[in-house]
C-alpha cells in the first residue's frame, strides 16, 4: 500500500442506487456482461468512498476511524480499495477541472403533512446515477442543475426507499443502520418532503391503482423494481402449475402398477418463462415414435421446471435426463448434470444442443472433462434421441450405471464405452418436418399462457456456411419448411393465450414468397387478440425481396419489430475469410433509401473480432452505418462449438485466440493473425462509445454538426474522442464514465446535460469548432432527444438557428447521391433562421424506459419523438 495515500477517487465514477440498493456501477461491457461485476455499499464503504473523493487519504488509520464510526470492518474497506484499484477508480494526479450544476445548495422544501398523515408508500422514483463532488454526493437535474446535494448519512437515508416503504419504515431502518447519526424523526420527515419536492422519490403506486398498460411495462413508480416482482410471480405461477401437473402425473404413475417397469424421462430447462421449443419437440417425437412404442417403457414428465429443490425428488428412483445446452443453458445443464449423478449414478444423462461439440477432438475431450455426460446428441435430436431411447431399452436399471454398449448402431452420437469414446456417423436430416408432432398444439405448454416470450420455427436449414456460425452446419443447408397450416395454428395459440412476444427460430425469415403470408397473420391475429405485441426474426442474409414488405406489414399492425440485416461486415477481405458472401451494396442501399423514406426501422447486425477484420475495417463498417442512418447491433464474435471456424485447422491458419466472456457462457475471439488483444480492446472501447453516441443518441448530432464544421467523418470523431479518453480520463471524465457504464444501465450519468457539456468543450478546444448561436441549437437540440426521469412533455425550445430544418436537408443530401459527402453541399446551420423544436414521448420512456432497456430484437428503443428521431416503435394501443 505504499505509495497510494496521495490516490483520489477518479472524477470517471459515479453512484448507483436502484431496486438493489446502493452500487459502484458495473464497468466495461463485454458480451452483455460488465467486466467489472457491481460492487454493494453498505455505509461504511459509502463513507469511504466519498473520504477518497474529499481527501485522497487511504492508510489503515483512516479506514479504521470509518469503519469504527460507521459500525463497519477495516478489512472490508481494505478490500475495496483494492477493488477500485483494479478498476482503475484511483488516480495519483490532483487534477481539478470544472463541474456544472454544483453552484449552491438545494433548498429544503417544507415538510409535507398530508403525505405523513397516511400510511402511504413511497419509493425512488426511477434508478439513479449520483455525481461525488467533495463531501458531497449530487443529484443533477436535466438541464445541468443541483437538485440535491447529500451527505453519506442523507444518502443512506434516500436508499431506504429503494422498496416501497412508509416514512415512518424508512426511517426505522435509516435509524438502525446509521444509530447516533441518523436523521431525527422530525429531520427525517423534512428530508422526504425534500426528496418529494425534487422527484428522487415519489408515491408508490399500487398495484390495484395501476392502468392495464402500467401493469404490463412495470411501473411508473419505479417500474424495475414492479417489473422484477411482475416476472418472478409469472415464474411463481408457472411452476406451481408445473409442480401441480408433476404430481397428478406421480398419482396416476402410483396408482398404475405396470409403471414400475417404466423409466421416467425428464427435461431440464433452464431459461424461466420460455417455453422450451426444442425440448417439447423431442418429447412429442418420442411419445410418437413407432405408434408410440416407447410409452410401454418410458414416461415422459410434464414438468420442464427443473430446480436444484427438485433433484433430490426425481432422482429418487433411475430416470433419464435430458439438456439442451446454448450458451445461456450449458454451464447450469453441466452443473445439474453432476448433481444428478451423484444422486442417483445409475440415471442416463443425455446432451445436446449447439454448445454440444461436435468436432470429434472437442466431443471426446468434453465426454472425458464431464463423467456425469453419458451420450452426446450431433445435429436435429428427435429421431437421435427416440433411436437412443429405443437401444437402451432394458439396459438401464437401478444397480448399475446404463450399459452403453448397445448404442453403438444408433446415429448421430457420441458416448463412452469403458475407456474408449465412441463416436458414430451423422444422422441424415428429418425430411418431413410435419413428422414432429407440435408441442405448441399438443397442450404441453399450456402453462406458458400470458408468459413474456415464446419460440416458433416455420423452417429449418441455412443455405449459406459462415465460417462464425454453425447453423448451416447444425441442421443442414437445404432449407426445409413446416405446413403453413401447422405454423398458422401455432400462431393462434400463441395470440389466443395472450402470449406478449414472439421470436421466431429461423436462420433466413423473408426468404420465401410464404412468409410474407405469415407475417399478415400474425398481424391479422394481432388484430383480433391483441397479442403478440413483437414478433423478432433473422432476416435472410442475402435475400431482402420481402423483407421491406414484412416490416412494413408488422409497422402497420403496431407490432414491434425491425427489418434486420445480418451484413457482419462490409470488408471485402474480411467477407472472404469467413466464407461468406453479402448482399450487394447496391440493394442495401436501396433498401435503406427505402425504409427511410417509409419511415420503417432498419437495423444491421455487425461482428467484431472475425478472423480478417482490422481496426480500420470495423470502423470502417461503423461510419458505413452512420452514413445509411441505420443502427447496427454489434456483437463479438463467439468461438461457437461447431462452426467451421472451431475446425482445428482453421484456427491455426488464422493464429485464433480465445477467451472465456465475463459471464462464463462465451468463448470470444480476442485476436487472431490480423489483429492483435490491444486491437481487440481498442475495438471494444470504440463499440462502446459507438453505441453511446450514435445508437442510444448520446452524442449523435453533436458529432454529425462537428463533421459538417471539420470534415472530419463521424467516426474518426469518435476516435478523437477515445483517443483523448484514453490519455487523460480526468479531462472529460463523464463521458469517460459512460463509455464504461452507461450501456449496461441505459441511466443519464446524473445529467446528460453534463454529457453535453462535455462534448461542447471537446468540439471548441479539441477540434476547433466555433462556439457560436450555431453549436448552441446543436447542444440545446442534442439534450432535448435524450430521455431523463421526470421529465414534462411535450416539451418545446426555442432554438436561435433552425436544426430541424437542417437535419431535414442533411437527410435529402444523403438520400440523393451525397451519403459520403454531404457536407460538402450542406448549407449552414448558422445560416438558417430561429425556429422552435418540439419534442414529445409517446413511448413514455422517461416514465418506462429509464435503467429498464428491454431486448434489442423486440423492443430496443431509447430515444425521444422529434423532427430528427430516427424511426422509433409504434405505440401499443392494446
């Protein structure tokens, strides 16, 4: 510890408090995960943190004298100065720098009594994220002001009511925790008025005085908080009508003496709400299998709700146990794989799945790495697993582990023999489809009516063989289809039970005539129902004749739902590495042309780290985006299983590296022979940024006013950007802060006033803009889009030159043969005339929408209506 008494806290960090309390925010997103996991505070170590802010001293004597006032451990603190440490939260330099919306203290409100009179509940009005300045921690308003500066003691306080509470509760537990500092009653009735006066925290409403559309999004009083309590009781209520079906099916077994020479067979699910698509099939399959031969020696339990609770219960006798393994599935499969064969080691456990290796190295070291595996299903399992069921027949029992040997002439698997790992040769693909029979229409879903999300697959196959991807290679080139019919009656049920959102299986939806017809029934059923409300696909890759027409079909019927358009990149090189051919740049181009002139969404999935990228080429496909106005959604590229990128000689053509994703689910590529670890950090720093800046908004028209002023393309503005981040956090430390926290939140960094700010001070002294009434409409427009809590709309500004209008004319210049170069023909902004600028939230996202971002594919929406929004989801009357 020596040489750190002079640390400080980095200006680049800021306080969380939300439904989980008080938080130092998670940092560095990596696949959806934070690097850096949140760190809890209780207030001891919020004292400390603020001590580092105001003196930079850390020895032991002063975390002692904290941890001994606030009734906490020295040792803890200890800990979490080593924490920030390896977060990078601690910085030697004195650096100052200036700090908008600190000029004063915010004045106490009286205490209002009607409120105390009551036994009302009040809770945090939305999830927060709070500025340390001195001694102090800020709440900052919208347009930049102080709307509440609080000690430590006042802090705790305010974080009582991250649950509902009653005054009088919060304040019982402020008093426990805080002792001789805490607030007195009569202080404590005060502040919450205080609280109330500046919106930190407003009444709870409840549940019985909630209108249909809040009781669906979860809020408005502090709608994360309802929506979490809103899912675990659709899970509470889906297993207690799962365990209810599990014990009538124990009963009629019990009272069936022929069952006693029947083997149960059980499915582990693991993904909560979902209705497990490809573990019902293989279950309506084997119940079907040779006129149903297999029921005279296996049962197939209904409840697909396995819980570590229920082991013990169904390992109670021999069984077979079946898991689909995907990245989100594998490591809780495994886990539950192990736990049932020690207790019951005679069971048969089954695996497959796209996470289940395929590639004859990687299958046996995963059979010789995991014991508790004993067969490992290849490709489509429902003719796999009923030959598999059928060869074990007799061959499992009670005192003995299941004798493999008689699988060795069923296709499509691997296992173990003793010592030796047999693997037998692949099984031809299901030609009829329609052979499987529907798990959706069978009634054994029937627990999944109302939940959020189900799963449907109108065809299988995937013409196409990217090196990252192992769709292609999974379930076979040739595309095959289900009856339209069959798929038709699938999309009744699902609308009939109120089931909110659909995703839909296929690798290439739109490239069939046919599914332009499925996309008009399931408008025509949201027009009946009400429901589903989002319907997400995978666009075809190379195909986009109807994509444009099924879009437009969902848009129209107020289905949210996105043309998507999985490019990966537009590098040519990079395009030839991977074995994939794009769709021309000529009809993507009209495309977007089109769906801008429709007012449609177009989104395009991007990859970054592809064996062949370069930095140059991601940023390339970056500004590639920014000028077609379309929003890309950029995932890293996953080491998946069995893709041809995972063949061993492919890897060591291309020098691939690997490593394990912060949430142990993924195998990330992190360099390769054309970029190196460094290259792969860069590039996520400048994701990040790029999602911040242009997808959520956060700096989008700043940065297109800064490339009509300089030339500069918007994508080498952000590099700017980073570049300076990079050398000295301290000197824009907001916005460094957000690039490291802000997308896993979607949460202003206290103010996006001080965001603006930022970038304001940037363009003047970094890039030369001039701060004139022309960047002024710029910042004055560039704060208004972003959403913020408590905000009153519409909301109307005046602006002293008309950006509206030259965003307008921005728009008509790339549509019309300038994408590249438009401002080269762009009038002036500091030309136009005063106008007002009038923005408007429909979605109510600054009710909703604050630290609750929903799912990219269904919902994804985090901007504001105005005259320069880009396309946003239409509003849900139902």
């Amino acid at each position: 510890m020596s040489g750190r008494s002079s640390q400080r806290l980095t200006r680049a960090v800021m306080l969380l408090l939300d439904f989980e309390g008080v938080r130092l925010p998670g940092l560095d997103t990596i696949s959806g995960r934070a690097k850096f996991p949140p760190l809890p505070l209780d207030l001891a170590e919020l004292a400390y943190v603020v001590h580092l802010v105001e003196t930079g001293g850390d020895g032991p004597q002063a975390r002692q004298e904290i941890a001994d006032r606030y009734n906490g451990s020295a040792e803890a603190l200890a800990e979490l100065h080593e924490a920030m440490i390896d977060r990078g939260l601690l910085v030697s330099d004195e650096t100052g720098g200036e700090a908008i919306g600190s000029g004063g203290q915010d004045a106490p409100a009286p205490p209002a009594h009607n409120l105390f009179d009551t036994a009302v509940r009040f809770t945090l009005a939305s999830p927060r994220l709070f500025r340390l300045n001195q001694s102090r921690i800020e709440a900052i308003g919208f347009g930049g002001e102080l709307d509440a500066a609080l000690s430590p003691i006042e802090f705790q306080a305010l974080s009582c009511f991250f649950k509902p509470k009653t005054w009088a509760q919060a304040h019982a537990a402020h008093a426990k925790t805080c002792d001789s500092d805490a607030l007195s009653e009569i202080e404590f009735r005060t502040f919450v008025a205080r609280l109330l006066n500046v919106g930190l925290i407003e009444r709870y409403i409840e549940d019985h005085e909630l209108s249909p559309d809040q009781r669906r999004r979860g809020g408005p009083a502090f709608g994360g908080e309802r929506a979490s309590r809103r899912n675990w009781e659709r899970f509470q209520n889906l297993n207690e009508q799962m365990r209810d079906l599990g014990t009538s099916f124990d009963a009629n077994r019990r009272a069936d003496l022929a069952s006693a020479t029947r083997l149960t067979v059980y499915s582990v699910h693991q993904n909560g709400t979902i209705p497990p698509l490809a573990l019902g099939m293989m279950l309506e399959y084997a119940n079907a299998f040779e006129n149903g031969m297999l029921q005279r020696h296996f049962d197939f339990h209904p409840d697909f709700l396995i819980r570590t609770s229920k082991l013990r219960r169904f390992c109670r006798n021999t069984g077979v146990f079946l898991f689909s393994n995907y990245n989100w599935s594998h490591a809780s499969n495994c886990r539950v794989s192990r736990r049932v064969k020690e207790l019951s080691p005679s069971s048969l456990t089954i695996h497959g799945g796209p996470n289940t290796p395929k590639y004859r190295d990687d299958a046996e070291r995963y059979l010789r790495d995991n014991p508790d595996v004993d067969v490992i299903v290849r490709g489509e399992g429902e003719e796999t697993l009923a030959q598999v069921l059928k060869a074990m027949i007799g061959r499992i029992g009670p005192d003995h582990p299941p004798d493999l040997s008689a699988l060795s002439d069923v296709l499509g698997i691997a296992y173990r023999d003793g010592d030796k790992i047999v693997m037998t040769p692949d099984r031809p693909r299901i030609t009829d489809l329609d052979a499987i029979p529907s798990p959706i229409l069978s009634g054994r879903f029937s627990p999944y009516k109302g939940t959020e999300l189900g799963i449907i697959e109108t065809n299988r196959g995937c013409p196409y063989s990217c090196a990252f991807c192992d769709w292609g290679s999974a379930i076979g080139t040739r595309i095959r289809k289900f009856s339209l019919d069959r798929v038709f009656a699938e999309l009744e049920w699902f609308a009939r039970n109120e089931v909110s959102g659909l995703m839909c299986a296929d690798a290439n939806f739109g490239i069939f005539p046919r599914d332009v017809e499925i996309a008009q029934k399931v408008a025509e059923l949201k027009a009946e129902y009400g429901y589903p409300r989002a319907f997400s696909v995978s666009f075809a890759k190379n195909s986009t004749k109807f994509t444009r027409q099924i879009v437009e079909i969902f848009a129209k019927a107020g289905i949210i739902s996105k043309g998507n358009i999985a490019v990966q990149t537009m590098d040519t090189a990079t395009l030839s590495t991977i074995q994939r051919s794009n769709i021309k740049l000529e009809k993507f181009d009209e495309l977007t042309e089109e769906f801008r002139r429709l007012g449609l969404p177009l989104w395009v999935d991007l990859m970054f780290g592809l064996p062949g990228q370069t930095v140059e080429s991601f940023c390339n496909d970056l500004q590639e985006c920014i000028d077609r106005a379309v929003f890309p959604r950029i995932f890293m590229t996953e080491l998946l299983p069995n893709s041809p990128m995972n063949d061993p000689e492919f890897k060591d053509r291309y020098s691939i590296e690997t490593e394990i994703s912060p949430d142990g689910f993924k195998n990330l590529v992190v360099a390769c022979s054309t970029f190196s670890r460094d290259d792969f950090e860069y590039m996520n720093r400048l994701r990040l940024m790029f999602v911040l800046g242009d997808v959520i908004g956060m700096l989008r028209h700043i940065v297109h006013y800064a490339r009509a002023e300089t030339g500069l393309r918007e994508i080498e503005i952000y590099q700017r950007l980073v570049a300076a981040i990079d050398e000295d956090r301290e000197k824009y430390p907001i916005i460094a802060f957000s690039i490291r926290a802000v997308p896993g939140l979607l949460i202003p960094p206290a103010s996006w006033a001080l965001v603006v700010h930022e970038a304001h001070r940037f363009l003047t002294e970094e890039l030369g803009v001039a701060d004139d009434a022309a960047l002024a409409s710029v910042i004055r427009v560039q704060l208004a889009v972003l959403p913020s809590p408590g905000r009153q709309m519409p909301d109307q500004i005046r602006l002293p030159h008309d950006y509206g209008r030259w965003h307008e004319d921005l728009v008509e210049a790339a549509l019309n043969g300038h994408r590249q170069d438009w401002e080269t023909v762009l009038p002036k902004l500091r030309d136009m005339p005063a106008a007002t600028f009038m923005v408007e939230d429909p979605d109510k996202i600054c009710e909703f929408g604050i630290g609750s971002a929903e799912d990219g594919d269904l919902y994804g929406n985090f901007e504001l209506r105005s005259p320069v929004s880009r396309w946003v989801p239409p509003e849900d009357e139902g």
